[in-house]
C-alpha cells in the first residue's frame, strides 16, 4: 500500500532565516524559502505557532537558509520550539543541517520528534555544489552519527538522485552507508534543474537512473522508502505510476491527484517523514 502525503491545513513549513541563505547550493541558491512561512525570530515561530494551531495545524517542519558551516541557526529558537511543543503538542520536525553532539542532544531536549537530514558522501557535491570549502563526507557521517546516537527519536536520511558528476555507484555507496542504521524511513529526491541557479540548464537523471536506485535501495533497506517532493515535473507522474507498479516505495509525497484516484492512495496532510506512530492526527 502507498500513501499519499500533501502538507497543508495541518502541516506547514517554515524558515527560521526568511528568504536568507549563507550557503548558496549552486542546485538551489536559497530559491525554495520563498515557499515556506518565514519566521525570521523566536517571536515570529511563537505567534505562526499559536495561529496555525487555532486554524488545525498539527505539526510543522522547520527550517531555513544555512550558515557557511553548513547550520541552520536554530539555537536561538530551542526555548521556543520547547514551548510550542508543551503548548500544543505538535509534531516537530526540524532540517538542521551539519550538527555536533551538543547540536543534537539539544534538538532532543527541545522536544523535536523527526531530523531531516540530507545525506551525501560525495566530495564534489560538498565542497563544488554545496560550498562548504572546509567540510568533507565524513563531516556528514559524523552529524548522522551525532543524530542517532543524542538526537530526537526520529532521522529521516534524505538521499538526492542525479546531481550532476555524482554517479549512481556513489549514489549505492550513500544507502549501503545508511543500511547500518536502519532508518524507518529513507526520503529519496531527484535533481531538478532550477532557473536562475548555475546548475539551471543542466540535466536531470532519467526515470531509468531513479527507478533502478529505488529498485537497489528496497534490496538494500528495510525501512519504508519515499519518493519526496523534490522530482523533476517534466516526469513526475510517470516515475510516480512506475514506482506505485512496481511497489518500490511506501510514501509519495504531493502525487497528481488523478494518481491518488486511480490507485486508491491513502492521504495525509504532513511531510513524507513523519513516523507511523503520530500520522493518526494527519489524516
């Protein structure tokens, strides 16, 4: 069975940093914050909160522009995600980026149930793509370490497909380094070539590349696997009929809606991580 998940009335998504970005990813140049509410304080995330709760919201995910460290600045806003979490018990989702053990301990402490976190062991996606000059794979291994090991209860690894020079045997590399931790859920995306981006006219993978890495990846994983919300539109609904077929993945996020007719998929109003255990309040 596929589900279908499409965030909206009852989950929403927010930058702790407004349409600001330090980092500059040469695939996304901070372009996707305009999408999200903007809760550039403490203040702003309080009163989004407390309105969203009073219109049905029941969880939100938070994130933003990264530091040149590759961080999202969420430190300033602990107390407050504490707060919105006893208040109204919402599920808490946070895309923190690169963290230490303190990093991670405190998203825990704070009440945050799911990390977001996009997984790469390719030096050239790091160091070209990503602008973090001074950060290597092991940089990230160690934040998914740091996660499972002090951080919430929940990691979703997010894998991206077909970034261009990352080929598919490093690709396979990233889930066989995932396979250890036995994530509940692994969220794989496909590269989409944005205007205005340096990488705006390159390439996106074929559905053949996508298809045949989710196809590895069920081999490989025994947690539930999503196809998220990033994937080229000029394909989007036929990888999403191919993989429903083939019963490749669990979790759809935002298929067309003739999609979730024909094959009868269940719906839920939140983000494609969000555990079986709290989906019950999104259906």
């Amino acid at each position: 069975m596929v589900d279908a998940f499409i965030p909206g009335s009852k989950f929403a998504a927010v930058s702790i940093t407004g349409s600001t970005c330090w980092l500059n990813c040469k695939y996304c140049m901070g372009k996707y914050l305009k999408g999200m509410e903007h809760t550039p304080t403490p203040h702003h995330l309080k009163a989004f909160a407390k309105k969203f709760y009073k219109q049905g919201g029941r969880g939100i995910l938070i994130s933003g522009g990264f530091t040149r460290e590759g961080k999202l600045p969420f430190t300033p806003f602990l107390q407050t995600i504490r707060e919105i979490k006893k208040e109204y018990d919402f599920v808490i989702s946070v895309h923190p980026g690169l963290v230490n053990k303190g990093d991670a301990e405190n998203l825990r402490l704070a009440g945050v149930d799911i990390v977001d976190f996009d997984f790469t062991l390719s030096t050239y996606t790091i160091k070209r793509l990503k602008n973090l000059k001074d950060k290597d794979p092991p940089d990230f291994a160690s934040s998914l370490k740091y996660l499972y090991e002090r951080g919430p209860p929940y990691i979703a690894p997010h894998i991206l497909i077909g970034l261009p020079a990352v080929g598919a045997k490093l690709t396979l590399e990233e889930i066989e380094f995932l396979k250890d931790y036995n994530p509940y859920v692994t969220v794989f995306l496909a590269f989409i070539p944005t205007e205005g981006t340096p990488l705006g006219r390159a390439e996106p993978p074929s559905i053949e590349l996508v298809v045949d890495i989710l196809q590895k990846a069920r081999l490989l994983l025994r947690g539930e696997l999503s196809l998220g919300c990033m994937r080229p539109a000029s394909y989007k609904n036929s990888l999403d009929i191919i993989v429903i077929e083939k019963n490749l993945v669990e979790r759809i996020a935002v298929p067309h809606l003739s999609t979730i007719t024909k094959y009868g998929l269940r719906k839920y109003d939140a983000c494609c991580s969000v555990p079986r255990e709290l989906l019950d309040r999104f259906l």
